[in-house]
C-alpha cells in the first residue's frame, strides 16, 4: 500500500515537472560539464606536467595555472546553472502544488472546515521557508572552510616563492568582494522573503477565517488569485536567494582555483 500510494505521488509530481522540463534538462546537461570538469581536472593536469617536464620545455608550464583556472571558471558557470535551475524548477512545482490546493481547499464543503482546524490546513497549504536561513548558513560554512584552505595555500605560495606571492595576494581583496556582496544579497532577499511569507499567511488566515463569508458571496475565485498573487511575490524573493546561494560555491571554489594556481 505504502509503495503504490509513493507511486501515485512520483506520478503527481512527474506532471506538476512537465512545464519545467526545458530547465530540469539544462540542469542536467550542467551537471555533466561539473563532472566532466572533474574528471578532466584528474586525467589532464598532472600528465599535463609530467609530459612538458619530461620534454624540458619548462617555460609551457605556464598554461597549467591558465588550464587551472579556465577548468574551474567552466565548471563554475555550469554549477550554478545546475543549481539554479533544478532548485528554482523545485520552488515552482512547489508554488504550483501550493496553489492547487488552495484553490482546491476553497471548493470543499462548509463540513470539512468544521472538522479541521485552521491551522493545520495552513500548513498544509505553505512549505517550510528554511531554505532561505539554510542558504545564508552554506554561504557562511563555505566561506569559512574555504577560508583556511586558502590560508593554507597563501602559505605554501609564500614559502615557494615570496615575491611572485606577494604579487598574487594584492588581488586577493579585489576576488573577495564578489562574496561579500553575495551574502548581503542574500540577508536583504531573505528578510523581504519571509517578509512576503507574512503576507502568504495572512491571506490564508484572513480567507479560513472567514470561509462562511467567502462561500456566502463566491468568492472562492476572487481570493484564489489574491492567494496566487502573494504566491508569485514570495517565489520570487525565493529565487533571488536561490540566485545568490548558487554563485556563492562557484565564486569559492574559483578563489581556490586561483590559490592552487599560485602556487
């Protein structure tokens, strides 16, 4: 039973995708960049140096910190369309589902209002917004993680060559700024965003609450739209945070790039 009824609800979910599915298949396709770039990273870079040091044209070995580099800026920009959109295709499906039931609560007799509680069927209706603070602690783990890693590369550039590092460390400030910018970003989006989740709650409280008033004078449409209106606000809050947390692991993985690079 429990395996058809898990069945019934792939199904549900597979038809609610299908208006997604040009971005669900660019998702796709950019995960396979991601992998490609990992594996190419492994297979090339380090035959990449065996050879030319083999060869005795050391001035080649050049091109790898711009092979590093160039590797990490293509795998950067197809992780963050992965991201992008799978998760935004997500939050639509979500937003749809959100507004079938709605609607689909709106119609039901004034007995099923009786039986259930005005609460419950709120949280039926809304999703968890915890993917708005999640994002903001992933961007600070990150930030942190990859902080110590580069501190450890820094090191290492310093210990190999003082001067060329001290060189590369001045436009270190100037790579950190695309992070700092990223997380007010997403501070501001997710303050509005649960500030457009308020407004959700309220339209569905005002409209439960009142349901005999509704159902009275039909207008079961009217605040169906009304409903779908708060909706669309709050995704589109919610796809800004999406936008912003999707830069953030590509921005740090390019700084380690470039530390790697250094040395």
């Amino acid at each position: 039973m429990a395996a058809k009824k898990s069945l019934i609800i792939y199904r549900r979910l597979l038809q609610y995708s299908r208006p997604y599915v040009g971005r669900i298949a660019i998702a796709v396709a950019a995960s396979l960049v991601v992998a490609g770039t990992d594996v190419t990273s492994v297979k090339l870079i380090q035959p990449l140096v065996d050879k030319i040091i083999a060869v005795g044209n050391v001035s080649l070995l050049k091109l790898v910190p711009m092979i590093i580099v160039g590797l990490a800026a293509m795998k950067g920009i197809a992780r963050y369309l992965q991201e992008y959109l799978i998760k935004t295709a997500g939050q639509l499906v979500v937003q749809d589902i959100r507004n079938d039931i709605y609607s689909h609560s709106l119609k039901l007799s004034m007995g099923y209002f009786s039986r259930h509680a005005s609460g419950n069927l709120i949280s039926r209706i809304l999703n968890d917004v915890g993917i708005m603070q999640r994002s903001a602690a992933d961007i600070l783990v990150d930030g942190i993680r990859e902080s110590f890693t580069l501190v450890g590369l820094i090191g290492l550039a310093f210990y190999n060559d003082w001067k060329l590092a001290a060189i590369a460390f001045l436009a270190l400030p100037v790579a950190v700024i695309p992070a700092s910018i990223i997380g007010r970003k997403i501070k501001n989006n997710t303050r509005r965003g649960q500030a457009a989740m308020g407004s959700l709650t309220s339209v569905l409280q005002e409209t439960l609450s009142g349901i005999k008033v509704v159902k009275s004078f039909g207008m079961e449409e009217f605040e169906s739209q009304r409903f779908r209106r708060e909706n669309l606000a709050f995704y589109r809050f919610l796809r800004k945070v999406i936008k912003y947390d999707s830069l953030a692991t590509p921005i740090v993985e390019l700084l380690g790039s470039l530390g790697v690079a250094m040395v």
